[in-house]
C-alpha cells in the first residue's frame, strides 16, 4: 500500500495533484481573509507552519525522515538572505508570483520572466559543476529542530502571547493584518505540506528541470497550480486583470525582473524554492532549515531597512507607481554581485 | 568497464547530473549510490526517459541503482 501511494505520488498525476490542491486551496484561503493574490506566505503565518509540519508528518509516515547537515550552511544562509530581498523587492515568492497571475495580476509575468532568467543563470553554474557538497547523517534531535520552532511559533500564535517588551507584534493594519481563520489556514497548510513532500513540488526546479534536462515533470505540478488556481479565482470572482495597482504590487518592472532574477539565482544555487526549503525542513533536512532562517533574517532585513518593494497606490484617483528605495536596489545588485561570486567559486574541478 | 557514481549526501539536481554524464560516456553498468528516496526516484525517471533498464537495491544507507543499457 505504502509502496504503491509512494509510485503514484512521484508520477505525473502526483504532481499535477499536488499542483491542484494547492490551486484550489489559495484562492480560498483569500476568499476567506488573507491578502489578496497572497493565498499563501508570509512569516510566522499558520501556512508556514503547516507546510513543516505537514512535510514532517509525510516524511514519517513513508518513513522518509533522514537528519541530516553540513553542506555549506553558511552559504545556504546566505542564499536565504538574498533570496528573500530579491523576492520582496518584487512581492512575493516563486508561489505568489503564479497566484498573482492567477488573480490577472500581468506583473507577475514580467517577475516570472526574471525568475527564469536567473534559474538559467543558475543551471549553466550547475552544469560547470557547481556543488554546495554533501550533507551528513545527523541526530534525531537536529532534524526536528525546525519542526520544533515551527511548533513553538504555532503556540505563540494561537495564544497571541505578549512579552513584557511588547513584542510579538502583531500588525494592526496592512496585508500582515489580513487572516483567514487560524485553524483552516493551518489545515489547508498541513495538506499542502503533506502533499508537495510526497510529490517534491518545486517551482523553481519545474523551470530547472526544463532548462537542464527537457524533463516537464515538476512544470505539470506548477502549471496545474496556475490553471486551477485561474479557474477557482473565476469562481470566487477575484480575478482582475491589469498592471497598474494591483493587490500588493508594483508596476516598476525593472525592478521586478531583477529582483525575481537575484530569487531564482539563489533558489537554483540553493536546490529549491522556499516551499521546497521549508517541505526539505520538515523532513529532517538541516541545511534547507539554514536557508528558511536565511530567508527569514531576509525579510527582517528587508522589511527593516526598507528594502522591500512598495506597492502601487492610488491618490485622488490617480495611480502612483511603487516600486523599491536606491537602498533596495542597491541590495537587489549587490545580492547578484555575491550570487555570482558564490556560483562561480564554488565549482568542483573535474 | 562498469562505473560507480557516489551521489549520498548530494542535494538535488546532482545526482540526475551525475548520473547523466555516466550514461553519457555510455559504459554500463552503472552503479548509482543516493540516500534519499528523492535522488533514487529522480534518477530512475531520468535514466528511464533515456530507455535504461533499472534495478533498485536497498542498501545499508539509502538505495543502490544498478543501469544497464
């Protein structure tokens, strides 16, 4: 039983399952409280939590959970950081990207073009014989590391402690503000996580796989998402289409494009996308839980120092386009230069 | 001349990158090593795509994928 679930989750009508649920279950989420286009991310949101645990309770039941660490975490954390600017300077991740074009948001094409742009960046490094090295067996313990701050996370939610500090801040207005019910995000989240870990659905390695081998199987799950996702936002109504003030994105495309492009670069040097990262995670796996710590120090850097991209607004009728700060721009640039420097140096010579 | 490919430890593409060169300098067969149940699936579609044959072994840490032309 075990080993026929496990063959049909790694065929192609896996994936495109995978692809489905996920496209159903975002706009839903939307049509339920969170942000528009955004059915799915966020720091310290039930999803996030979901998709570890969920991944974690997969990896157990297939007895798939392996602990393991040590290929290169300082470069994976790294990696993280960037990735995460380069994501917010357009938005969002891989996933909201595809969710955006979903809701006809057409800036997201521009994003997903940069995607491309820099997983093919990332893949000519790969074929050079670029390698972050091997990972060990590890501990019990370390594997559920993750795990267990996700668990932790989901006990501070729930019970919306307050330290004498102030913190946690929980933001009053804005999308961080924006919920559907705690306990349907995490459920939806649980399946979601459940799922991509039996399927390894990756966005970024649906573009890799294309580019590096013409191997379309990961681009079915992906473009089931899309499709779907188009088709319930049809349903729910929430589909409209354009490029200027769109739900929480810009229209400076340039922008856009390279911070997507820095995204994909460092997803493809890192081996996945954040929810391939996250799923890895909960599936005891050391060095992806680096790279969420990366991306989440990104995030707390971008949203810090005002690097992240602002939306389009509209004043008095007129639309103001958003778009990112010159400390931004010059975080996406600099995010690029190190990328760079990271796939070009660590290339194992023949 | 049979070939082996170490690829535990090794996160993904890199097992199916390495596998495929082995394949690509076409002597078989080719002993491919992986811990994860992702690697050993990842490169058996591959090799299968390519029209290999494929055999599967568990091993003490992770899989042993024997292909053969």
């Amino acid at each position: 039983m075990s080993q026929r679930l496990t063959q049909f989750f790694a065929s192609r009508w896996g994936i495109i399952l995978a692809g489905t649920v996920i496209g159903i279950l975002a706009p839903l989420l939307q049509k339920l409280g969170n942000p528009p286009n955004m059915g799915i991310c966020q720091y310290m949101r039930p999803e996030i939590i979901g998709f570890v645990l969920g991944a974690l309770i997969a990896a157990y039941a297939f007895r798939e959970f392996k602990p393991r660490v040590g290929s290169a975490p300082i470069v994976r954390f790294i990696l993280g950081v960037f990735a995460m600017i380069g994501a917010l300077a357009f938005l969002g991740c891989p996933w909201r990207a595809i969710l955006r074009l979903a809701g006809g948001d057409l800036n997201a094409i521009i994003g997903l073009a940069g995607l491309a742009v820099g997983i093919t960046v990332g893949v000519q490094f790969l074929k050079s014989g670029y390698s972050l090295g091997r990972s060990n067996k590890t501990y019990h313990s370390v594997g559920w590391i993750m795990p267990a701050i996700m668990i932790g996370f989901f006990l501070l939610l729930v019970f919306r402690v307050q330290f004498s500090g102030g913190a946690i801040f929980f933001s009053k207005k804005g999308p961080g503000a924006m919920y559907a019910p705690i306990f349907i995000s995490l459920g939806a989240a649980l399946i979601i996580g459940f799922l991509a870990q039996r399927t390894r659905f990756c966005t970024m390695g649906s573009i890799r796989d294309i580019i590096l081998m013409r191997d379309t199987h990961l681009f079915s799950g992906v473009a089931a998402l899309l499709v779907v996702a188009f088709i319930v936002n049809l349903i729910l109504g929430q589909v409209k289409f354009g490029i200027s003030a769109q739900p929480i994105a810009h229209s400076s495309h340039l922008w856009n494009f390279l911070g997507m492009a820095l995204a994909g670069l460092a997803f493809a040097l890192a081996g996945g996308c954040p929810g391939r990262q996250l799923f890895l995670a909960g599936e005891g796996d050391g060095d992806s839980a680096i790279f969420v710590i990366g991306m989440i120090t990104g995030a707390a850097f971008a949203h810090n120092f005002g690097l992240a991209g602002k939306p389009d607004t509209i004043v008095e009728g007129v639309v103001k386009v958003g778009g990112i700060s010159t400390a931004g721009m010059i975080a996406v640039i600099f995010g690029l230069v190190v990328c760079l420097i990271i796939g070009f140096s660590m290339r194992e010579k023949n | 001349m049979s070939q082996i490919v170490d690829a535990r430890g090794l996160s993904c593409p890199q097992p199916v990158l390495a596998t495929k060169k082995a394949i690509d300098k076409g002597e078989f067969p080719i002993e491919v090593l992986v811990d994860t149940v992702t690697s050993r699936e990842n490169v058996r579609r591959m090799a299968e795509s390519r029209n290999k044959q494929v055999k599967v072994e568990e091993s003490e840490d992770g899989f042993k994928l024997m292909i053969s032309n």
